[in-house]
C-alpha cells in the first residue's frame, strides 16, 4: 500500500474524484481531473510496476494524448513492417519516417501513474474494489458515491472513474454490455543478439487462419513480443496457432520469460458509459479498436475525457445536472472513439470474409499502404479515412456485403 494516505484518513475524506484502476485509462483520468486542480484518489489492486499482456505498441493517437514532458520510454521504433496471411505471401514494406514506437507495459503503465502524482493525484495500491453503492446506508448523501473494498473499508467520492480492465467491477455496476470478446495469447521470447537485430525496426503482423485472427511480431531489444487473437470460442485453435506461429518463425527453441492470455470486450452500441455519479473508460467501457484489437490510445484518450466529465459530474448538485455532465461524456466519446468504433467494426467484418485481400491491398496497393502509415502515424483515422475519402467508404461497404 501506498504511503501517501492511511485508511483512516481515506475513510474521514470525501475526494472529488476516486478513479479504480492505475493502467493507461485510470491513470489519464486521476491526471485529467488532478491538473483541474481537485483531490483525486487513484486505486490499484496491484503493485506497481506490474506486467500486463500487450503487445505495447504506440501509435500517433497514444503519443498525442500523452501528458505534457511524457517521455516514451521506447524499446524500438518501427520503420518497416513485413506481412503474411497464414505463414505465406510474405512481403516487407519500409518506410522513411516512423510508423510506431514499441514500449514495455510495466515502465509505459508507471510513468502514466507518476505524471498524475505530480499532477496532484494519490495513489494507493494493492487494494481491491469489491463493489460500488450510490445508495443505502454506506452513501452519507445523494452526492457521494460510496467505493467499497475488500475487507469492508469505504473510500467516498463526489464522482467514480471506473478504468479497471475488462473484467470490470465498476462496468458491471454500470451495466456495460459487450457484442465482441476476443483471446489473445502472447509470449515474451528472449532471443541472442544475432536474432534481436534481424528484427530491430522491423515488425510482423500475419493474418492467421480464423475469420478476424492475426498475429504479430514485436521486437523490443533482446526480447521479442509474439502474439496472436482470435474470437473467444477458439481457444483450441488459437492456441494451436501460436504453436505454428512461433516454430514458423524459427523461435521455438527459446524459452518464454512470460507467456499470458487475456480477453479483449468491445461494447456494444448501445452500451450505457455511466450510471449517476460512475464513469468507465478504457477497457472497462469495452472501448477498443475492433479490427486490430488496438486499445491503448482508447485508454489513454477516453481516460482523459472521463478525468475531465468526472470533475464536472463532482461539481454537480443535483442528479438533473450529473446526468447532464454523464451524457456530455458520453456524446464526447461517441463521436470520437465510436466513430472509430463503427468503421473498425466494418472493417472486421469485411476482413473476417476476404483476409487475402487486405493483405493483397497493404502489399501491392500503395493508397492502403500508405493510409496504414498515416493512421499509425496519428495524421488520420480510421473514421477520418472514411469520411474524407469517399471511395474508401464505398469500397468498404461492398466488401461489408
């Protein structure tokens, strides 16, 4: 636990804004509503720094929803990518500028946390979240939200972030549903200098042999990061393909550091992103990029807005004025991040039916290699892509038939 705060002191305090959760999402919030000058109490049931299951990489949406003076602590920066569908067709694309930064979840995750510390917020860590109540004899009054931990400690908040992972406690008391849970299994490889730099800027995506699979490539000095997802339902198969993935790629032989699996959740359309006083975000909220399973620059820029409605919604007297702030949020992530969301799912779609041609179009076709740099690049989105290139949206809804 954290020294900054004794539970004694924490169960007497009222804070402006208790966020659950200190990885990308949580931290952004605590720093979001911290600069806006309020008290804000950041919760984490682990002990930082902690690993986390990521392939870790930064494109230009993260970079720009950084803190000001954050320093990426990168382990690579990417200049080429090579593609493949299934192990075949193999084809190398490179390019002059950056594309994407590759990081280490443990020290990226840390370095969020502190910006917020220095922004003004608390942390405590290795406590855990065993519910929220907004009513009954835990809540001293209709503006506090009451945040129950394991062990029966309350910590009270005039306003909620909940950013505590896919697996949400505070999603669930908000009522987030999900239409798209995915498995993903990676492997941390540590591999000989020989190997390292034969991968150094260089990454693998192939797209593998389930409807919406992929695998990737990730080097990060000596150690390579090697993953791949699929739907959740497959875990059979999705197993057996990261087996053949890794013996493909001549990695076999290496002995994993780490190997771990976890469950993307997208929500669906209609899923509610608040309830009273209680926000969520990040992966809580089931916000990620559908097609590529892409979720740290939607943790870190849906943090930031939940950070920021959070302050408002902790301002507010009367439940008339929280449910005014609670759906500003919610149209701000909308027609940001769901817009993304929509086109993304689009894309799933289209790639689930015709694989070989998205890998077709990125190797041969220099618009979609060229679109591909511009969104890791953050110059555009996905949504943008659409919207400002009319053929791309036409192209897209035929292959969505």
């Amino acid at each position: 636990m954290s020294s900054e705060n004794s539970s004694a002191e924490t169960d007497r305090r009222v804070w402006d804004v208790v966020v659950v959760g200190a990885g990308p999402a949580g931290a952004s919030a605590a720093y979001a509503a911290a600069v806006a000058g309020r008290s804000v109490l950041l919760l984490e049931k682990a002990e930082l720094p902690r690993y986390k299951t990521c392939g870790g990489g930064i494109i230009g949406p993260s970079r720009d929803s950084l803190p000001p003076g954050f320093e990426l602590p990168f382990q690579d920066r990417v200049h080429a990518v090579t593609f493949s569908h299934d192990g075949r067709f193999t084809r190398t694309r490179r390019s002059k500028q950056m594309l994407f930064g590759l990081i280490n979840r443990p020290e990226f995750d840390q370095q969020l946390v502190e910006h917020a510390q220095k922004a003004g917020a608390e942390l405590r860590t290795g406590v855990t979240v065993a519910r929220v109540e907004q009513h009954g004899s835990a809540v001293p009054d209709r503006r506090t939200v009451a945040v129950v931990l394991q062990g029966g400690e309350t910590v009270l908040g005039r306003a909620v972030v909940g950013a505590d992972g896919s697996a949400s406690r505070i999603g669930a008391h908000v009522g987030v549903k999900l239409d798209q849970v995915d498995l993903g299994l990676e492997a941390e490889i540590p591999v000989p200098d020989t190997v390292a730099e034969d991968w150094k800027g260089r990454v693998l995506i192939d797209w593998g042999p389930m409807p919406g699979s992929y695998g990737w490539v990730f080097p990060k000095g000596n150690t390579l990061t090697v993953g791949v997802i699929s739907a959740r339902g497959e875990g059979a198969a999705t197993k057996r393909y990261l087996e053949d993935f890794v013996a493909r790629l001549g990695l076999a032989g290496f002995e994993p550091s780490v190997s771990s699996g976890h469950l993307t959740r997208c929500r669906a359309d209609d899923s509610p992103l608040s309830r009273g006083r209680v926000l969520v975000c990040g992966d809580a909220a089931g916000l990620l990029e559908p097609w590529t399973r892409e979720g740290i620059s939607f943790a870190l820029r849906s943090g930031r807005l939940a950070g920021e409605w959070a302050v408002r919604i902790a301002e507010a007297h009367d439940a008339v004025d929280t449910r005014r702030q609670a759906l500003n949020y919610a149209f701000a992530i909308k027609a940001g991040l769901g817009v993304e969301m929509s086109v993304g799912k689009k894309m799933l779609a289209a790639f689930e039916r015709r694989p070989r041609m998205f890998h077709v179009a990125l190797t041969t076709f220099r618009p979609a290699w060229n679109a591909f740099a511009q969104i890791t690049r953050g110059s555009t989105s996905l949504g943008e892509l659409v919207r400002t290139h009319p053929l791309a949206g036409r192209v897209l809804a035929g292959l969505d038939r």
